[in-house]
C-alpha cells in the first residue's frame, strides 16, 4: 500500500514540477529575494564560542564574576621590545601615542602607560599616602631615561610583569575599553578605524615594531578573519566541484545549471542565517561551501539520468519525468540521511552547535528541493545534449577500476578482511593517543601578525588568556583582614611558581606597594604588613583617597570580593587539568569554606570546560546519528540484521580517521568534533544506493546473491566514485583555511569519505558475499517500505 503511494506521490510529484514550470520558478525567484533580504539580519560574532549551557555550573560562576566586577576581557596592550626605545624622542613618541588614546572618552575607559605610573609616597606631615608621577611632564635628557630606568626595574615591583618586564625590558601600554561595547560593533571600529592606524603611523615615524594583542584586538582580527574566509571557501568551492563536474560530463551547460542551483542554494543558507537571527561563527560560515558540495552530487544524479534517459529512448519529456519519479526518491534519502547527520547537533545543550545542526540540516533539504525543482525545469526550455555531451555514459575511463573492484570483492575477500582487521586494531592503538584541546587560540591563524603577537606576549608576560579566582570572604569588608589578604598571598606564591601563569595582580600587590611607601620607597619592605604594622599603615591608608581607584578592579565597592587575575599560556587541556587541581589544593587548603567561597573562572577555563563538555556530547551526537540513520534503514529494507551489515562498513572509516588523528597528533576539539557526525550522515548514502540497488538485482536475478552482488557494484561503483571524489575535493576546499580548526575539519572528512567509498565498494560487498546464508533471502529481505530505486529502473544507475 505504501509503495503505491510511494510511486503516485513522484508520478503526481513529476506533472506538477512539469506542467507549473513558470509558477515554480517565480515561486523560487520569490523566495531568493525573500531570502536575499534577511542578509542583513545575520551578524558576525563579537564573543568567544560559548560551548557550554546557559545553566551549566561554569557558566553561572562566570556570569556571577561578571556581575561582580564586569567585563574581563576589556584590555588591550601595546607592547615595544627594542632598547632604542629609551632614548628622549622616542619615548616621548611612546607616551604621546598612549596618551592620545584618552580622547576616545566613548570607546576607552583609561590608558595606563609608563608615563601614567605613579609612586605611592608617605605624607608624614598628613600622615596619609599620596601618589606622586614617575614622569612628571615629558623627558628632557638621557639622564631622566636613566632615573626612570632604575625606578621602575629595581625600586617598585609593583609595576613589574604588568607594564615592564625588568629582565628583558619590553614596555607595554594597558588600554582598558569600556566595558559596555566589548562584545558590540564599536570594539571593531574602534581598533580597526582608530587604533591600527594610529599604531601603523607610529611605527612608521619612529622605526619601531609595535605588538598588539588582548582579547578584544584578538577576537576582532580572528572575527575579520572569519568574514574574509567565508567568501574565500565559496569561491574555492565553486571553483573545484564545477571543474571536477565539467570534467564528468563534458558540457559548459550543465556545469553552469549546476552552478546556478548551488548559487541559490547559498543565498538560501545565508538567508536563513539572517532569518533566524543566528551569529556567524567559525562554525556556521562553514555552511555556505559545504552547501555547493553537497549539492553538486546531487546534480550529478539528476543530470547524469537525464542524459542516460536522453540515450536510450530520445523523449525529453517522459527523460525529465522518470528523472523525478525514479531519482527523486533515491536523493531525498540520502538528503534525508546526510541531514539526520548535520541534525544530532540540535540535540546537545551547545548553542553554537544547536545553531549550527539547524542551519546545516535545513539547507541541505532546501538544495535537494533546489536540485529537484530547478534542473528539470531548465531542461525543458534546452535543446537536446549533443553526442559529445554523452560520451562520458560509457565511462570506459574507468572501467579499470570498476573490474579491479570485482576482482578483489570476488577473489580477494581474505584479503579485505585482513585489512580491515589490522586497520582497526592500528586505529584503535592511534585512538588511545588521541589528546583533548582546549585552547582558544589554537585554531586561531597562525600565519597572521596577530597572532605572532600572541606568542610575543605569551614569552614576554607569560601569556594573555585571562584566568580569574574571585574570593567571597562573607562579610563586608573582609577583604581588608590580614587573614584574607595572607590567605591571598599564599595562593599567589602558587601561581608565581607556576610556569604557566603569569605574576598575579590583586589588592595583595597594592597592600605590599602601601607598606613599601610607608617605608619610604624602600623594595625590602614589599611585603605584607605584620599585624601591628596593619594598623599604622591602614591609619595612612584611610585618610588616602589615591589608593581608592587602585582598589576598584580588585575589590568590589563592599569589600566582600576580591580577585586575582592572572594570565595563562596557551596550554593543552590537559596541563589545564593539572594546573586547576592545584590551585583548587591550595585553595581549600588557605580558604576554609565556613568562612570563604572561593572560585575560579576566566574565558580560557570556560572554553576549557566547554571543549570537555563538547568531548562527552560526541559520544551522544554520533550514537543519534546512527540510531537515526539505523531506523531509516529499518523502514526502507526492514531488515535488522542489513542494518548491521550496513553500519560496518561505515563505521570502520570514523575508526580509522580516529585513529589517524591520534597519531598525527591532531587534538579532539570544538572544530574536529564534527567530523565523525558529518562523515557518516554523508558516508551512508553510498550504502544506501548499494543495497537498494542489490536488492533491486535480487529480485531481477532470482535471488542469485553472486550475480546480483557483482551486477550492484557494477551498476553503483561508478556512480559512489563520482559523488565520492566531488565530496574528496570539495572538502579539501577548507584545508585553504587559515584556522587550524578548519583544516584539520576538511582534511579529516574528506580522508573519511575517501575510506568511506571504499569500504562500501570493498567490504560491504564482501560482507554480503560471505553471509549471503542469513542475509540474502526472502524472508530477510522482506518487501521495502519504501523503494530507493523503484522496480523495473534496470538501466545504469549512475543516477
């Protein structure tokens, strides 16, 4: 019964695409312009990638830090490391560069330069502190550079790892923006309308080489970067897949159909990511190409039928109808199964993983519903394909291979199973090799200035990832208590003695900077006060109101909270691991818990946790993939043990691809994540046309297993190794990217589908060979719900 619906739904589904030729194209006209519309709704991400829930543990500490101080990540820094800095017109250049930055009241919060350093001094007479200007105007002579010198790398360690480090003597100016356009447009146009112009003209004028790094200036480079690729990749996309389709088919004409579907396809995708209001992130600029190459296979089908059609009985109308009835089938199950594949994503708590799943299923159906309703329509206003055009149907180019696949599935069947046996025991040694990254600047372009800049700064100051531990002392004021400030203290000789980190930065630092003042300025006393000590010094430092706007980023206004920051190399996860748990050591260790609730945030700790959290969810992601895929294949052959059969050769290829990124030490991380999902959505359709086919010849055959086997891979091998190669190359598009995330995406599937394409030409046939007994019979291979290629379709299926 449902095959009869089946079989009339694509019979009425052909006249009406046929005989409303006009109405659907104006319909698709519409709809472009409709979509074309909602471009200017998509926005390009101004945050890092949030991987983890809204209400996950990490993120509420986070957005409780937030609340509490503000935005972390509003600084900028400008650094110099060239001794001819310190001479009298070039170090005035470098404070009047700083302090131009100030005009910028809408944009810049404060700019904390070499010039904006003061000395915290003892008043006896008031018995107060007062700040005093290390530069007092601008300098005059060589001797001033010298005083200065001393001052600042021997007297005040204070200062020391935060705008100057005293070994190498590189400088740096701290740029705090307002903490209300970090995550908005303004931050770019300020940096790349005010900030690199103004830094690129110093350079300039002075001969000097200016690094620049800090969140903000990080993530809009890396931002740009994404925008600049998006069109790189549709390009190179069209590029590869039309040349690789013109050499096929040997026709500008169908190549140029091909390319004005997937054209409309990207408009398409684009719009939906406007229409939906979705940001473009590393993730989601990935769609657009990935749509032309997934769409051109499908192109491939129905132009390839088409011409075979043409061929054999030379009517063009009834060639665009069974192009429908007996094609469209076939390509909306495998869109179906490539888009379950891109879908498992919606099904994690990741946000930006939920939007990508969304956005990637839904763009897949939108091209196969393109490919359906376009081709056949344009076809019918074209003339007939000329001889030339259908030379490339006797494929005697590669019927070297299609024989060298009969041989092997039919006397060589030893063989593959040994091969496949020691891949997988060889991938699974590579798989326990495999490391977990989470790093947020790892997949970021390491060709670029910036992020040499990053590595510059990392060497320099010990890194620029920010990493947070807010205290919660209970009670108002008691941050101020030597027992807090000691506890502090202690935590911080662990982060100094941590290579990683840098030199920490908290209301600790300034309280030792107020009992070296109280010393009159003497570096031995740069410690904390005694407890008889604290009462002298606090007594200077209450009738101060210098000291007040230095406690403001450590100490909240109540004096409940207090932070140390400090900044942490770019170091794998694991190292992270370590790092975290002995901090938290020493943490329960100095802060009881009845009397302090101490935690530890920053954005480099929650991408860390964010990538474990996406490292669990793979797991979830794939098994969904197959459990989907798994039903499909259940209601279109209902056969439970051919849905055995047919994930074997499918999986085998994640295993190897698994076990290649082990030992290639390629990371498992946001971006390589997708792999696996997005292999086997795709992967499966060559399983899907192989079985329906073999079941097809069975029938045919009466039920001559051997016969049909060899009938099936002859009639589909030409067709998977055409899908597969366009599949191979347009992959290998994304390898052009500057992200490593990226790359490492393209390479991975495209080497995936490559194992793919054999292990279903290879061992899926050898598999139906070797237990034809338990598989291959009536009763198992029971009347389909649905038939992929529908009975009495005995022609090539290529299509």
């Amino acid at each position: 019964m449902f095959k009869l619906f089946t079989k009339n739904f694509w019979d009425v589904t052909a006249r009406l695409i046929l005989r409303n030729k006009i109405t659907i194209l104006i319909g698709i006209i519409l709809l472009t312009v409709f979509f074309s519309r909602q471009w200017d709704n998509m926005r390009f991400t101004y945050t890092e990638a949030n991987l983890l829930p809204d209400d996950h543990e990490v993120n509420i500490t986070y957005n409780n830090f937030l609340k509490t101080f503000g935005e972390e990540g509003n600084l900028i820094v400008l650094g110099v490391k060239d001794s001819t800095l310190f001479t009298v017109a070039k170090l005035n250049a470098w404070n009047k560069l700083s302090e131009d930055f100030k005009q910028y009241k809408n944009e810049v919060e404060s700019v904390v330069s070499i010039k904006d350093l003061q000395k915290l001094i003892k008043d006896n007479v008031n018995e107060k502190f007062k700040l005093e200007p290390f530069i007092k105007d601008t300098i005059a002579s060589i001797e001033q550079i010298d005083v200065l010198q001393d001052e600042l790398f021997k007297k005040y360690p204070f200062y020391d790892n935060f705008l100057f480090n005293k070994d190498t003597k590189t400088i740096r100016t701290a740029i705090y923006l307002k903490k209300d356009i970090v995550n908005t447009p303004t931050r770019k146009d300020f940096i790349v309308n005010v900030l690199l112009p103004r830094i690129n003209k110093f350079q300039e004028e002075n001969n000097l080489d200016v690094r620049v790094s800090g969140m903000p200036y990080i993530r809009t480079l890396n931002s740009q970067n994404i925008i600049d690729e998006i069109s790189e990749f549709v390009v190179a996309a069209l590029l590869v897949t039309s040349l690789i389709f013109f050499f096929f088919f040997r026709s500008f004409r169908a190549t140029f159909i091909s390319l004005i579907v997937v054209c409309i396809g990207v408009m398409w995708t684009l719009g939906i990511l406007g229409l939906l209001n979705y940001e473009i992130t590393v993730l989601t600029a990935l769609i657009p190409p990935l749509i032309i190459v997934i769409g051109i296979p499908n192109c491939i089908f129905l132009i390839n039928k088409y011409q075979h059609e043409v061929k054999l009985h030379g009517n063009k109308v009834k060639s665009l109808q069974r192009v429908i009835t007996k094609i469209g089938n076939a390509t909306l199950m495998t869109n179906v199964t490539t888009a379950s594949g891109f879908a498992t994503f919606i099904l994690t708590e990741s946000k930006l993983l939920k939007e990508f799943g969304v956005v990637a299923s839904l763009s897949i159906l939108a091209i196969f519903i393109l490919c359906l309703l376009i081709i056949p329509i344009i076809y019918t206003f074209l003339p007939y394909p000329k001889d030339r055009h259908l030379e490339h149907l006797n494929k005697r180019w590669i019927g070297g291979f299609v024989n060298w696949m009969e041989h092997m599935v039919r006397k060589k069947r030893i063989t593959i199973y040994a091969s496949s046996v020691i891949l997988l025991i060889v991938s699974m040694i590579g798989i326990y090799q495999i490391k977990i990254s989470g790093s947020l600047i790892e997949d970021m372009p390491k060709k670029t200035e910036f992020f040499k800049d990053i590595r510059f700064f990392e060497e320099e100051f010990n890194g620029i990832m920010p990493l947070e531990i807010m205290i919660d002392t209970k009670r108002k004021k008691g941050v101020m208590k030597l027992s807090t400030l000691r506890s502090m203290d202690a935590l911080e000789d662990l982060i100094i003695e941590t290579p990683e980190l840098s030199k920490p930065i908290s209301v600790v630092s300034l309280v030792k900077y107020s009992k070296q003042a109280y010393y009159n300025g003497n570096p031995k006393f740069y410690q904390l006060p005694t407890s008889q000590e604290n009462s002298f010094i606090l007594s200077y430092a209450k009738n101060s109101t210098s000291n007040v706007g230095l406690l403001n980023n450590f100490v909240d206004s109540t004096g409940q909270y207090a932070r140390i920051t400090t900044f942490m190399k770019d170091i794998g996860t694991d190292k992270m691991e370590r790092i975290e748990e002995n901090l938290q050591n020493k943490i329960n260790k100095v802060f009881p818990k009845e009397r302090y609730d101490v935690t530890m945030t920053g954005k480099a700790l929650v991408f860390q946790k964010g990538t474990n959290y996406l490292v669990k969810n793979l797991a979830i992601s794939l098994s969904l993939a197959i459990f989907l895929i798994s039903i499909f294949m259940a209601y279109m052959f209902r056969s439970g043990r051919m849905i055995i059969v047919s994930l074997i050769p499918n999986l085998l290829p994640l295993l190897v691809t698994a076990g290649l990124m082990g030992y290639l030490g390629v990371p498992i991380k946001p971006s390589t994540i997708l792999v696996f999902s997005i292999a086997f959505g795709i992967s499966v359709d060559d399983t899907i046309h192989f079985l329906a086919k073999y079941r097809q010849e069975l029938q045919a055959n009466h039920w001559k297993i051997k016969t049909s086997v060899y009938g099936a891979l002859r009639e589909t091998g030409v067709s998977m190794f055409y899908t597969s190669i366009v599949l191979f190359f347009g992959f290998s598009v994304f390898t052009i990217s500057n992200f490593g995330g990226t790359v490492a995406l393209g390479a991975l599937v495209s080497i995936t589908l490559l194992f793919a394409m054999l292990s279903n030409l290879l061992v899926l046939p050898s598999l139906l060979l070797s237990l034809e007994r338990s598989i291959a019979n009536k009763q198992v291979l029971k009347e389909p719900s649905i038939n992929i290629i529908p009975e009495g379709d005995d022609e090539n299926t290529n299509s």
